[in-house]
C-alpha cells in the first residue's frame, strides 16, 4: 500500500492539471491558491490488498504535511522530514525536482499540464467528474479519473487506474481552507519525537 501513498501524494488537492485555461481544474488550482491553507482527510483502498489506509494532510502552497498510520513527512518548500513510526527514524532530505514530482503534489504541475488530455462531464447533483488521460503511451497510468464538488472546487474523490491494471481509489473528507498555518507547521520537531534517529541525507 505504500505505492498507494505516492499516488494520494501525486493527485490529492491540487489538481491544475488541465492545459486549457478557464477548465475546471484551473479554478480547482486557483481555489487551493486563495486557501491561505487547507486540511483534509483522505481513505485509499487498493485493489488487490485488503483493509484501507486513513490519513491527513495539511497543504499550504508547496509545502505539506502526510500523517499515515506508518510514516509521517514534512516539507517545507526545500527540506523533507519523513519519519517511520516502526524504526523511530527520521529522514532528512532535500528532495532533487525529479523527486519532487513524486512527493510533492505542487511540483508535479508543470508535468502534468501538459502530459495529459481533459475530458470534462456534465455537472450532476453538485458533482462533475474530470477524466485525465495521459498523452505518453508509456505513462504509469491509463487513466485518473476525478469527482469533484462543482460549487466547493475541491476533489471529493480520485480513482487511479495505473500501467499493471491496478486501480487505487482515494476518497477525500473534512476539507477545510483558509486555515493559516505557521512554518513550523512543516518542519520537524525534534522535541514532539525524543526518541527519533535523525540520518541526514543532504
């Protein structure tokens, strides 16, 4: 399921993935930019493995931090944190942009801009479903379809169906925004883990 924590990270909340402007995921995008910060819950159920992973997460503009039941990461637009609950390690890096496109759900916009066609459907009881999919024939996925809430603009939920046929779905809930975090929101505190191994990989 680990797998599944890079596919939230790739697509959760920030989803200005549309080359065409004024489309529907342009407003998604502008609308996550004027939150001043936002929180959310999120459930991923894998096809293929059983049980579901509950998470949170707390964005606000590039920087982010992922609570799972096994990991927990902290970036704050240079530096990342990823701290294991079963080894009591911590990581510490500085993600290279190749990296980043796979952690980091604002870097990957320019990537993904123009790397995918949009088909938008019809808006429907306060939903509207958004199908991306990807121009490079050799892409890891097939298709990513989303349900977004047509009045909110934020995603409701994210189906992933990927290369091998797997499909991951990810449900998102408790959207908050306008939520203004303070930077130690996304660095690590040492004091909240004593017990922690810091391995600095810089």
């Amino acid at each position: 399921m680990r797998r599944a924590y890079i596919s939230f990270l790739l697509i959760l909340l920030i989803l200005p993935l549309s080359h065409a402007q004024n489309s529907l995921l342009d407003k998604v995008k502008s609308k996550y930019e004027s939150s001043k910060g936002i929180s959310a819950v999120f459930t991923i159920m894998q096809e293929g493995t059983q049980g579901k992973i509950v998470g949170d997460i707390k964005m606000a503009g590039e920087k982010f931090v992922l609570n799972t039941p096994e990991i927990i990461s902290w970036y704050n637009g240079k530096e990342m944190w990823s701290y294991m609950f079963s080894t009591r390690e911590v990581n510490l890096s500085t993600p290279s942009l190749s990296e980043l496109q796979n952690i980091n759900p604002y870097a990957i916009i320019n990537g993904y801009k123009k790397g995918f066609t949009e088909k938008t459907g019809t808006p429907k009881n306060g939903k509207q479903t958004v199908t991306l999919i990807p121009k490079n024939k050799q892409s890891d996925f097939k298709k990513i379809v989303l349900i977004i809430d047509s009045q909110l603009l934020y995603p409701l939920s994210v189906t992933i169906y990927d290369k091998n046929n797997k499909v991951t779905q990810i449900e998102i809930s408790k959207y908050k925004s306008g939520l203004n975090y303070p930077d130690r929101t996304f660095v690590f505190d040492k004091k909240n883990y004593p017990d922690a191994e810091l391995i600095d990989l810089r």
